[in-house]
C-alpha cells in the first residue's frame, strides 16, 4: 500500500526521501506566495524612495545650476499719438415752445441768440453752428455752436480750448440771464435741475458734434423716483445734428427732476433749459449743465445769494415759493443714506453745524437753505455712499414789504412800503465743480458781471494767477479749505495756474439776473506711448 502522505510527481511517480534531507514538512505554497509578495513590494517600496531622492537632486542641480535659456524681447514701437482737432458744443439760442403768436404748440423755436467767448492756447478757434436742429436754427447765430481747433501735426502741443455763452432776454413771456459753459460730447452725462410743474417748462437739448448718428435713452428721477414713460429710449440725433425734447413730455409734474443722458454710436452734449412764468409775469431762464457722475463728496462753490429780504416777501405769494436757496439731492440705489452738507462763506466763516439729510434710495429730496444772508458760499455735500447733487438760487429787482422791513447792507433791490406787487425775478442752477489738477482754461462770458468762485480742498494755501489771454493778470491767495470770488472782466478768456487741486465756477449778475456754469478740465493730448505687437 502507498504512503499517501509521500510527495507526488505530476506524472504519477512517487518521490522517496534522501536519508540527509530534512524531515520536516516544506512549507506551504501560501505561505511562499505572501512571502514573494513582500519581497516584491519592499523592493518596489525602496526602488521609489531611490528615485524621488534621484528626482530631487535633478531639481536641485537644475536650481542651482545655470541652465542655457532663450531669451526674446516682445517687439514694441514708441508711437506719438498725432493731436486730432478739439471739439466742443454751446447749446446754442434760448428756445421755446411754440411761437410767439401762440401756434405751434408741440414746435421749438428760437426766442434769441447768444454771444460767445473762447479761446485756445495756442492756437486759434474755429467757430461753426450746426447746419441741422428741429429748433429751425439750423446754421444760424442762435444754433448749437461747434468750437474746434485746426489740426495740429505730429510733434505739435496740442492745444487748451475753452468757450462760454452768454443770452440776456427780457419779453413778456421770457426774462432773465442765462450762460452756460461749452463743453465736449459724452456717451453719459447727469442733470440735476429744471421743473415740469405749473408754469415751469425744461427742454432737454441733444447735441450731436460726430460724424457718427446717436441713439439716446433718458432717465428721469424725482421725488417720488424713477418715471417711466413712452419714448425715453431709442431717440435719434442725427450726425452734427440738434434734437430738442419737452422733459414734461417724460415727466409732468414734476417738482424736482434729475436726468440722465445716455448715448450710444455718436456722443452728444446735453443740456437743460428751465424757464418759469408765473401766471402772465415771467419769472426767469436758465441752463443746466452737464455734471459729474454721483460721488461721495460733492462741491458747489458760487452760490450767490442776492436780495434775500425782497424775496422773502415774495415767496408769501402763490408760486414764489421756489424763489428760496434750495439745495437738490438724488441717491441711487435701493438703500437710503444720510447725507452732511456745510456751507463756507467767501469771507472764510463756516455757517454753523454741518446739515444732516436723510435721503430716501433712488428719489430726489430738496432743502431749503434759506438761512443764508446776502454773500457768496461754497455748499459742500459729502455721504458714504455716491450721491447727485446741485443748488437753486434766485434774485429780484425788489417788492414791497411791511413799513418797519429795513434792507440789510448789501442787499441787492428795494423794499418799500405798500400793496403787495412782484418786480422782475430770475435763478440759476448751481451745479458740482469738477476736481482741477492742471491749469484750465476760463472764458468769461459776454454781458454779465462776471466773478471767478475758487474753493481750495488742500491743506496748504495755494497762490493762484489768471493770466488773462487779453489783458491784465490777477493774483489771489485761496487759504487751505477756504473759498474766494475773483471779479473778471466779461467776454475775457483766463488762464488759471500756480495750484494743486481747486474746484471753480463762474457766476454772472445783471439787474434781476443771476446765473451760472462750471469750468471743465479739457487735458492736453496724450505724449509718446509704446505700442506692443
């Protein structure tokens, strides 16, 4: 019988042990299996470590070693841009709706035409009114006006270039002084000021000086928020075109408006014309120019208060209650905000305690600041969040009041005694000074007493000088965080230098006539620049 334990081959023979072999069982294949299969992963497990440390020391010598590198400089071109014309727009003649026999109602026609100032350094102004408008002033003295440089070659300066206008009317419809400064074309512009109330009608005034035709979208807010109505996108104006839109068309009603103006394809130059009659008596013209975009500090210098006691007699009278200095604020947004606002007399006096606003989100709110006596001030208007801001001033030739009124010193018109009767009226519309950092350009314009206002944010005085284009210099020292008024001859342009920073404007007083425009920064042409391709 076979031992069944002996070890079998696989052809069936049976294997007998040597004497000398050992006579303990071999071991089982599992047992090998696992044992080749740590063997194996060990040697895996240590041929890895071998070469992460082979690695390391290749990075390492690539460190630290110099390795031969190529190297290429982009190719790139110093180009000097070639100075193209300057260009900028007066709004052109004071307008109307309809005419003056009554007819035409929903037409615009022209109730005069401006007198311009400008002026270039260096070089000379090519002045050219625009050859179309739906006002039918179309090439004539009382259009929109184009003010433009000649071109100028490469390596020339590119020239400064500045304008104004000026209009003085007095019908039985329409009395009062407006200017307004010529400014340069923009796919967004901000208006604060004007009325569609009982009596008070705003145009809105497109100017298109490119080549190219724009297509304008207007947005109207007021005091109980955004308006919305037909027609206040997809409004064409034409290439070197003029359109003239009723804002009451948008908007009736409407006590306080801000307007926004926004273009695409062609830039335009907007601007409001607001005009008052209250009852048969006219009671003032003015434009509204073009501002800033909201911000969080806003500054109004040249807020001209004039006959404050003639005109608190007034305003006891049904529809002179907007004759009072009244400041206009708009808060974008969803979210409502306090806004601070302190006033800085010329003479360098702070009128009180900052005002505190409480400001409802994406409305207009307007505060009366009819505690201001006769003078000049600076309003400064500052919030955490971005707001829009302007101020309405007004003046008189005088009206009746009480027989123990006295007229305090300065005061501008007569206060007698007797039945309640209104004299002539007019106001203009401040709005927010843009932030100068390089000398500008001022033309005063025509038919006015006119005054420079300057307010010195710095915290060091700064000495300033007009060099008159024509004429005699003028020198002032503006204190750290003050204001001055500078009188300036009307129809002269100035050249304002020798500062840092300032915010300016300019006022214009005629008798019972009062308005007011901004001075822009309109910078050099770019220097060399280096184009990379």
């Amino acid at each position: 019988m076979t031992d069944s334990t002996a070890p079998h081959d696989p052809t069936g023979e049976v294997f007998v042990p040597a004497d000398d072999e050992p006579t303990t069982a071999p071991e089982a294949p599992e047992k090998r299996g696992a044992l080749r299969t740590a063997t194996v992963v060990s040697g895996r497990v240590i041929l890895g470590f071998v070469a992460v440390g082979v690695v390391a020391v290749l990075v390492g010598a690539a460190i630290l070693l110099p390795l031969p590198g190529i190297r290429s400089s982009a190719v790139s071109t110093v180009v000097t841009p070639v100075p193209t014309t300057r260009q900028l727009v007066c709004p052109g003649g004071l307008l109307r709706l309809g005419s003056a026999s009554g007819k035409g109602a929903t037409t615009v026609s022209a109730i005069g035409a401006p007198r311009i100032t400008s002026g270039a350094q260096p070089g000379t102004v090519i002045e050219s009114p625009f050859a179309a408008t739906d006002a039918g002033t179309a090439s004539g003295s009382a259009a929109p006006h184009l003010l433009s440089t000649p071109v100028i070659g490469a390596g020339a300066t590119a020239p400064l270039l500045a304008g104004s206008q000026s209009e003085s009317i007095r019908t039985d419809e329409f009395a009062g002084l407006a200017a307004a400064e010529c400014t340069a074309a923009s796919g967004s512009t901000w208006l604060s000021g004007g009325a569609t109330s009982v009596g008070r009608t705003t145009l809105l005034l497109l100017a298109n000086p490119t080549a190219v035709p724009a297509v304008v979208t207007v947005q109207v807010f007021g005091e109980t928020g955004q308006i919305t109505a037909p027609g206040m996108d997809g409004i064409a104006v034409g290439a070197g075109a003029q359109r003239v839109v009723s804002l009451a068309g948008f908007a009736p009603n409407l006590v306080s408006p801000v307007v926004h103006v926004q273009s695409t394809g062609g830039q335009v130059v907007a601007t409001l014309e607001q005009s008052t009659v209250r009852g048969i008596t006219p009671g003032g013209i003015d434009f509204v120019g073009a501002t800033a975009a909201p911000s969080v500090t806003t500054v109004l210098p040249g807020v001209v208060v004039t006959g404050t006691l003639a005109l608190q007699a007034l305003q006891g009278q049904s529809g002179y209650d907007d004759l009072q200095t009244a400041l206009r604020i708009y808060l974008p947004g969803n979210k409502p905000a306090t806004a601070s606002v302190t006033v800085l007399a010329e003479n360098g006096a702070v009128t009180g305690k900052p005002i505190k606003a409480d400001l409802q989100a994406g409305s207009v709110t307007e505060l009366p600041l009819d505690q201001l006596s006769d003078g000049n001030y600076t309003v400064i208007v500052t919030s955490a969040v971005p707001i829009l801001a302007s101020v309405r001033v007004s003046t008189t030739t005088g009206a009746t009041a009480p027989a123990d009124s006295s007229t305090p010193t300065g005061t501008t018109g007569t206060v007698s005694a007797g039945s309640s009767s209104a004299g002539a009226t007019d106001f203009a519309w401040i709005t927010p000074a843009t932030l100068l950092t390089a000398s500008v350009l001022v033309p005063i314009a025509p038919d006015m007493a006119g005054t420079i206002h300057l307010e010195n944010p710095s915290s060091s005085a700064e000495t300033v000088t007009l060099h008159a284009l024509s004429g005699a210099d003028i020198t002032k020292t503006v204190g750290a965080h003050r204001a001055v008024s500078i009188p300036v001859v009307a129809g002269l342009t100035y050249r304002i230098t020798g500062f840092r920073e300032l915010y300016a404007s300019v006022s214009g007083l005629g008798s019972a006539q009062v308005t007011s425009y901004g001075i822009s920064s309109l910078a050099r042409g770019e220097g060399p620049i280096r184009v990379f391709g």
